[in-house]
C-alpha cells in the first residue's frame, strides 16, 4: 500500500460508517490521495480530522461537507433486547463484529468494540436498536484495533461467501452425479 495512503489513512477515525460515500476509511484515503475525493467527507472526524488531512498535503482547511452528515459526538449502540427477535441482521452489518448473538437469540452489542458507526441501525426491521451517548459506556476509539476488526469482518464475509459457494457446487456434483 503507498506510503501516502497509510498516512491519510492513520488520519481517519476508523469508524467505518461509509459516511464519506466509500466503502471504509482506507477506500476514502485512496480516493483522497488519488484526487478523486476532497478531505472534508468524514463527518466523525470533524473540522479536527479536516485540518490534520490539510496539514498532511498541504492544502487549504474548507468546510466540512455536512451532506456527509454533522460531527456529533460519540455514540455506542445499544440493543433492547426485550424487543430483539433474533434475526441476526445486524451482525452482519456491523464493522468491527462488535455484535454477539445467533439466530432466534436475543443480541446485544459489546461497547468496547463499537465505534459508533449507525450502520446495525437501518437493517434491524424492529427498530430495537438506539444510539446512545453516554460517559459510562465505553467505546471503541483505538483506530488501530477498529482497523483491524474491520479487515477481519470482511475476511470473514469473504470467507463465508467462498463457503457457502463450496457448499453449492459440491450439492450440484451431487445432484448430477446420482
Ligand atoms: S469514519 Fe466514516 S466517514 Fe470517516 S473516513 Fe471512515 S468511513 Fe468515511
Ligand atoms: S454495534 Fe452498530 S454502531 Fe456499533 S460498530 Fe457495530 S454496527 Fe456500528
Ligand atoms: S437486527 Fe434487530 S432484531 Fe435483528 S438481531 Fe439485530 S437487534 Fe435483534
């Protein structure tokens, strides 16, 4: 990875909310290092983030671009878990895998793992989960353990996609080898 990246990329919050319209922070320092995206596109960065990311090219501090969305501060989700049905939805859309659960069985989300991204918020189809801001809930705000979580959720979504194709491709071999 350039050397250049990595440093825009150490810059960003790590949240992984898609805010900035890519797909995670590293995809948004490569598009900033390539030109193609301005630096004030990470809402959970903020003016702060913005004026590291000018520092660091040399370039002007503008505005941060509130079509991405406010600054606010940060936030952890929490699951009532009266009202959770156990459709697992969430899990998959949490970056960091700071969701514990199975199917048919309540959820609820481990704090210290979450950086507070909204994404479990639109999949959940009964509206269970809130996000609260709170001093006596953790959160995750180490970007390095928030980087890290993030590459292995999506090693882990590829892996499960390899396995499940694995698995329909030896059902077809069966199927048309009887
Ligand atoms: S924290 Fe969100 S908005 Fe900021 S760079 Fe990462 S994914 Fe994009
Ligand atoms: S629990 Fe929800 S808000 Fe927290 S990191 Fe996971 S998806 Fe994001
Ligand atoms: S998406 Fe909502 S209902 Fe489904 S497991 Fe997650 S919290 Fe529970």
């Amino acid at each position: 990875m350039p050397t250049l990246v990595k440093k825009i990329d150490a810059l960003l919050p790590q949240t992984q909310c898609t805010q900035c319209g890519f797909a995670g922070c590293m995809p948004y320092a490569e598009a900033i290092a390539t030109g193609e995206a301005d630096i004030n596109r990470c809402p959970p960065g903020g003016t702060a983030g913005v004026q590291a990311l000018a520092a660091l090219l040399h370039r002007p501090v503008v505005a941060l671009d509130l079509t991405c969305g406010p600054h606010l501060p940060h936030r952890v989700a929490v699951i009532d878990e009266a009202t959770c049905i156990g459709c697992a939805k969430c899990l998959k859309a949490c970056p960091t895998d700071a969701i514990i659960g199975a199917n048919k069985f309540m959820h609820t989300v481990i704090a210290e793992l979450c950086t507070g991204c909204d994404l479990c918020i639109p999949p959940c189809p009964v509206d269970c989960i809130v996000m609260l801001e709170d001093a006596n809930f953790p959160a995750l705000t180490n970007k390095d353990v928030a980087r890290d979580r993030f590459g292995f959720h999506q090693f882990r979504l590829a892996r499960n996609v390899q396995e499940r194709q694995t698995l329909l491709a030896e059902k077809e071999r069966a199927v048309l080898g009887a």
